[in-house]
C-alpha cells in the first residue's frame, strides 16, 4: 500500500515542475521580445509614423475647427420665410459660394409659394451680409401629399445679380426672371 502512494505522488510532482518549466519558458520568452525586439530601425519606423500621425491629427483638427466656425456662421442665417435646413459655404473655382437648403411650407398661391424663395434671398443679400458672395445657389424643400419631401426650387444667383439686388436694381417678386437654373416643381407650376 505505502508502494502505491509513492507511486501516486511520484506523477503529482513530475505535473507540478512541468507547470513550473512552462510558466519559466514562457516568461523568458516574454522578457526576451521586450527587451531585444525593439531594434534601431523598427524604432525610427515607429517614431516617423507617430509623427505622420500626429500632423494628420493636427492638421485633421484645424479642418474641424475651420469647418465648425463655418458651420456656426452658416447657422446665424435665418430665413425670412420658412426654416433654413442649411448654408454651406464653399471655395469653388477661386468664387465663394453659399449653398442655402430651406423648408418651405405652401402659401395662399403658388406664385406666392414661389415669390417667398425669391424674398428669402433677397433678405440674405440685403440684410444679412450675403452680397458678399461671388454665387448663392439656393433650393428649397417642402412636404408633399404623400407624406414625402421633395425639391420644390432651385435656381443660382450670379454676382452680378447679387450685386444688383443688393443695390436694389430689381424687383424681388421677378428674380425668377434673371436667376440662373431656376427649377419650379411641376405642382407649383399650375
């Protein structure tokens, strides 16, 4: 009997310095990829890369900034009539260029639906600081029956118009006559 407990701890201790030997192995292996795997080269790569990273970040940061002022501008519009969805503003062909999206809402008429696009700008040119933009391309949105949102209109104001509204050499309830593109939807056409 005392033979067969010799045996049974004899496996017991042979298990315990095979665990012992695997944590050792292993803990030499971790230490040796610590200390000896950053060589010179691996390094330079390293700190290059965070450099990069780094400008990127800067230069990633100084575009939010630059965008979020733009943004906050942008936001200081207010339309005269209906909510403004957004103004954009953008260097396009050395020109500046605002991109204004309003929600509009139908009016007694549909030439009066119409007119109330034509007042917005005129508003923003006159009022708002916007004649001193080289092109205002602006659109507008409204509910339909259905239930959907749909372009309702669009057109371009060129500089030259611009500078006449803001000079107050047109009518404002006739832009539709001098503005470029102009896009009607076919509902307020009737």
């Amino acid at each position: 009997m005392k033979k067969q407990k010799e045996q049974a701890a004899e496996p017991a201790k042979k298990k315990g310095k095979k665990k012992w030997i695997v944590i050792v192995v292993a803990v030499v292996i971790i230490l040796a990829a610590a200390i000896g795997g950053g060589g010179g080269s691996d390094t330079d790569e390293t700190e290059s890369q965070t450099s990069g990273t780094e400008a990127a970040t800067e230069s990633s940061a100084a575009e939010t900034e630059q965008t979020e002022a733009d943004e906050t501008k942008a936001a200081s519009y207010e339309m005269e009539y209906g909510e403004l969805v957004s103004a954009v503003e953008n260097e396009i062909d050395g020109q500046n260029v605002l991109i204004i999206k309003a929600k509009i809402t139908s009016s007694y008429s549909n030439t009066a639906t119409v007119d109330q696009n034509y007042y917005n700008v005129e508003d923003l040119i006159t009022s708002q600081g916007c004649d001193a933009f080289d092109e205002i391309q602006y659109w507008a949105v409204a509910d339909m029956s259905d239930g959907s949102e749909e372009k309702v209109v669009s057109f371009t104001v060129s500089s030259e118009l611009i500078q006449k509204i803001a000079a107050g050499e047109v009518v404002t309830n006739q832009l539709g006559d001098y503005v470029d593109e102009l896009y009607i939807h076919a509902s307020l056409s009737e």
